[in-house]
C-alpha cells in the first residue's frame, strides 16, 4: 500500500515536471532555438530558466536541494528538450555528471560544499576527462596533481570540455601516482573551481581555445589549461582517497550514456515527427509522397528504430535506478539509440529533397547534431566491445 501511494506520488511529480518542461518549450525554447543555433550563441536567458526549473539539480538529492528524479524521468525530461534543441541538455548533463560524481563518491563534507550549489546552478560545470593526447585511452592522460601540504597543485590541459568556458567548476581526472601500474591505480578526481563568481578566471587556472563544431552549436566546448593551479585537497580530492578516479570517472560516465542515448532519441524523434508531417504536404507525380512506397519504406524503418531505441533507453534507466553499475544496459542504449540517430536524420533529409538541406528547417541541424552522439561518452566502437566482455562475464561456461 505505502508502495503503491510512493509509486503514485513519484508519477504526479513527474507529470507535472514534464508539464513544466512542455511549457517552457513551448513559451521560450521554440521561438529562440533555430537563431540561437545558427549564431552559435550561448543561451543565457534559457539557462536562468533551466536553473528556476530545477534542471540543474535533477539528479541530485532533495536533502542537498535537488529534485532527486529517478534516471527513468530523467532520460524522459532529456528526450523531450533534445527534440526541440538537442545543445540545451549538455549545458545540464555535463554538470549532472560532476556532481553525480560527489553524489555518489564524495564525502559528508564534500556534499555539504558542493551539491547545494550545483543543485542551484550557481556553480555550473562539467566533466573534463580528456586530453590532446588522451580520449578513448584515458588512462594515457598526462595532468598531474601533486600533494603539498593541505593543497594539490595541478599542472596539465584538458580539451574538448563542455561548459568549460560559460562554466566554472569541473571534475577533474589527473594522475596523482603518474608512476602507478597498472596506470588507473595512479587516478584520482579532483573538484576544480576554475573561475570566481564574477566569472573571472581564479589563479593558476585559464581558458585555451573555444573549440568551433561542425553541431552542437550554442553550448561551449573548450579547453581548459592548469599551471600551479592550487586546491584544498579535504574539499577536492573525491572521497578523500586517491587512486580511485578512473572507477569514478567511468561510473559517472553511466549516467552520461544514458543522457547521450535519450538525447539520440529526442534527434530521431523530431527527425521522424517532421517526415511523416512534410512527406503528406509534398506532393509528386499526382500524389503526396508518403504514399510513393519508396517513402514507405524509409519511413517504416525510421519508425520501427526510434521505438526500439526509446525502449533500450527505458530499459537502461530502469537498470540505472536500482543502483547497480550497468555498463551493457547504458552501453546498448547509447550504442543503438545514436547510431539511430544518424540514420533517421540521414533518411530525413532525403525525405525532404533539397528542403532538407536548407537552414530554414531543423532537419540539417539534427543531421549536424546526430553523429556527436556516436562520440560523446566513450565512442561507439568502444561500446561494443564493453558490451561484448559484458555478455562474456556475465555468461561464464
Ligand atoms: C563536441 C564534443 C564535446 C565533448 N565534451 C567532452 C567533455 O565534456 N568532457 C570530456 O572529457 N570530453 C569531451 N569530449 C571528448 C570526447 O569524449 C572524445 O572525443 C572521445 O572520447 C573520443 O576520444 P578521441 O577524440 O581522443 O578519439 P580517439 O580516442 O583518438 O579515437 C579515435 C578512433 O579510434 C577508435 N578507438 C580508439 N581506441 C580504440 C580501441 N581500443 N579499440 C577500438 N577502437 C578504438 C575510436 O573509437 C575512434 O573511432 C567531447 C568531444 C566533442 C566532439
């Protein structure tokens, strides 16, 4: 019974959450979104609104100030944004996916310090992991911190970090033990506030270049460069141990697969919303193209795809909120869902001839937009070997 009125309770809040996202959309998103996207300009009004909505904490727990949505209403709230503008849900993932790692692995004190103003916004970030020389082999990279005193001092640059420069905090990976073997022995996540509140740079910290994208317009990605920047080690270093941030790191990436995958599912979406509306508009040789069965057939299969992939998502949420790690379920999901994605954009524009191609409709951008999503958090070629050892492990003979 008490179950049961839990379950009920937690349907209302996400109705009326999702029922406020609508809105917003609706109201501020639509009408902004296409010139925004093509000036390449950050969004500053509509992230005040995403802090007032709450965005910004999603995931984090009520008794730090968040509204502790499950991953499952989560992923929902992800795909429903990614339709309209897939950029907006970086300017919060990314910064959910540092604080999920406090959440999860930090200690009282650390919680206490950072998650009351990351559930705000007023501290915003992201996850910086990779470097020139480190992506997929991340335990190559080279930013090392050293502990003197109560302090670490960090030497090191990192790229391609979302929020890197409209932000001002990140969740670091550096190597504390450069010498470890194996090299994920010597990583650990620090906490790193990179500007004031002012959003001037703090010492020993800067930003290098803004990094210009083929999509993903709007939102940043940048690198961020230390040089004797200096830190608290009670408050930075991650559960106040170090040698654990490669665990950290790819465990906070779960839930970024998840984002990734509900974010290709928002592209595939609006990409299959916008063709079954154009091809019965478009008329040719005497009839609307959606009865050419050519046009059938792509549409079928773009259909069929997205539904799948929206149910792989659900699935590695659900998997997600028991709090198990879940490395196939979120690895299948942002897999199928992304590679999806491009391939629903891709028949998309085809559907819309030369329509298609023109920067008055949302079809080139979600073309543009579509192929990140086989990049970003851990490549595709990576996730399928992580689900081969999966199915491997978990199916001994
Ligand atoms: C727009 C954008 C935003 C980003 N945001 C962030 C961010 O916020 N934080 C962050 O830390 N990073 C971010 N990244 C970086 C992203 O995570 C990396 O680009 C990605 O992990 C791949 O690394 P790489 O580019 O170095 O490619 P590489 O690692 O050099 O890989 C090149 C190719 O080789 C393949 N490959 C590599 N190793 C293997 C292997 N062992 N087996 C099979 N194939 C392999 C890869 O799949 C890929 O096809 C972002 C990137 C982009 C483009």
């Amino acid at each position: 019974m008490a179950d049961t009125q839990h379950m009920d309770e937690a349907a209302e809040e996400e109705r009326m959450m999702l029922d406020a996202i609508e809105k917003w959309l609706e109201q501020k998103v639509k009408p902004v979104a296409m010139q925004l996207e093509h000036d390449d300009e950050y969004p500053t009004d509509l992230v005040e609104d995403m802090k007032e909505l709450g965005l910004f904490g999603a995931l984090i727990d009520p008794e730090y100030g968040g509204l502790g949505l499950s991953a499952s209403t989560y992923a929902r709230i992800v795909t429903r944004i990614a339709e309209e503008w897939m950029s907006l849900t970086g300017i919060f993932n990314s910064h959910l996916m540092m604080a999920q790692i406090v959440q999860r692995f930090g200690t009282d004190k650390q919680k206490e310090h950072w998650l009351p103003k990351f559930a705000t916004g007023e501290i915003r970030g992201g996850l910086a992991l990779t470097e020139p020389n480190a992506g997929t082999d991340l335990q190559a990279l080279t930013t090392k911190a050293t502990l003197q005193g109560d302090k670490y001092i960090v030497e090191g640059a990192k790229t391609w970090i979302s929020n890197a420069i409209e932000g001002s905090c990140v969740a670091l990976l550096v190597k504390t033990d450069p010498s470890a073997e194996p090299r994920y022995k010597g990583m650990s996540i620090l906490i790193t506030q990179t500007k004031d509140s002012d959003g001037k740079d703090l010492p020993g910290v800067k930003n290098g270049n803004k990094l210009e994208k083929l999509g993903y317009k709007g939102i940043d990605s940048g690198e961020l460069i230390y040089d004797g920047y200096e830190c608290d080690a009670e408050l930075c270093l991650v559960g106040g141990e170090e040698g654990k941030g490669f665990f950290m790191a790819t465990g906070g990436l779960e839930i970024g697969r998840i984002n990734i995958a509900a974010r290709s599912v928002g592209i595939a979406r609006r990409a299959l919303r916008e063709s079954v509306a154009y091809s019965q508009t478009r008329h040719t040789m005497g009839k609307p193209i959606c009865e050419h069965q050519a046009i059938q057939l792509k549409l079928g299969e773009m259909g069929a795809k997205t539904r799948a992939a929206e149910l792989l998502v659900e699935d590695a949420a659900r998997a997600y909120d028991t709090g198990q790690r879940i490395d196939m379920e979120a690895g299948m999901a942002k897999y199928f869902a992304s590679e999806t994605a491009v391939e629903v954009a891709t028949e998309a524009m085809r559907i819309h001839g030369g329509y298609g191609y023109s920067k008055e409709y949302p079809i080139e951008r979600l073309y543009r937009d579509a192929p990140l999503m086989c990049i970003g958090e851990g490549t595709n070629e990576m996730q399928r070997i992580i689900i081969a050892k999966q199915l491997v492990k978990r199916n001994p003979v």
